[in-house]
C-alpha cells in the first residue's frame, strides 16, 4: 500500500492546501468594500430586476423600486448642480445613502412578505 514517509507527506500536502485556504479566507473576509453611490445604485437595481424575474416582487413594486432609484439619481445630479459640478459633500452623500438604504430594505421586506405569504 502506501509507506509511512508517503502518507506523512500526503498529509502535510492535505494540511498545506487546507491552511492556505483559511489563509486565504480569512483574508478574503478582512478586506472592506468601499460602495459608491453609483455601485450601490446600479447594485439594487440588479437586485430589483433579478426579484422581479424570481416573483419575489411584483411588476408594480418593483417599478415603484426603479422610480426611487431614478428619483435619487435625479437628485444627486441637482446636489452635484449645486455644487458647479463639484463632488458631493459629505451631508449630500449622508442622505444618498440614506435613501439608498432605505429601497434597499424596501427590497427585503417587499421579499420576505413574498416568502411568508407563500407559506
């Protein structure tokens, strides 16, 4: 069968992989994401489209979701008008997100309605 030299060897092989996995993992995990407005925006809106394939929303709420996403883009462009052209200030990214969070828990409430409906 296999010698003891070739299963100690095969098994600082399997213990390798596994921890340089973790390592990896853990890595993967520590690192933060920074979202911009227009990550976050064309973001909900994949989330809006891929629910309203999956019918955990209706047409009608999920084209009230994409009428708020174009409200807010509408305002960031006025904040950024205001601003000559400017980047935004931080009061106007506050209340982008602000927004933004908001349809974004729209969403997962409009969704888990859907789950608990269908129970």
């Amino acid at each position: 069968m296999f010698s003891k030299k070739s299963l100690i060897v095969r098994s600082i092989l399997v213990a390798a992989t596994i921890g340089g996995a973790m390592s990896m993992y853990a890595d993967a995990k520590t690192k933060t994401v920074t979202w911009t407005i227009e990550t976050r925006q064309a973001k909900l809106m994949q989330e809006i489209n891929a629910a309203q394939k999956q019918n955990e929303l209706t047409v009608k709420e999920a084209k009230r979701l994409r009428s708020d996403l174009s409200d807010i883009a509408r305002k960031k462009k006025g904040f950024k008008a205001k601003n000559h052209g400017e980047k935004l200030t931080a009061e106007n990214t506050s209340e982008l997100e602000a927004d933004l969070n908001k349809i974004s828990a729209d969403i997962k409430k409009l969704q888990l309605d859907k789950r608990v409906e269908a129970k």
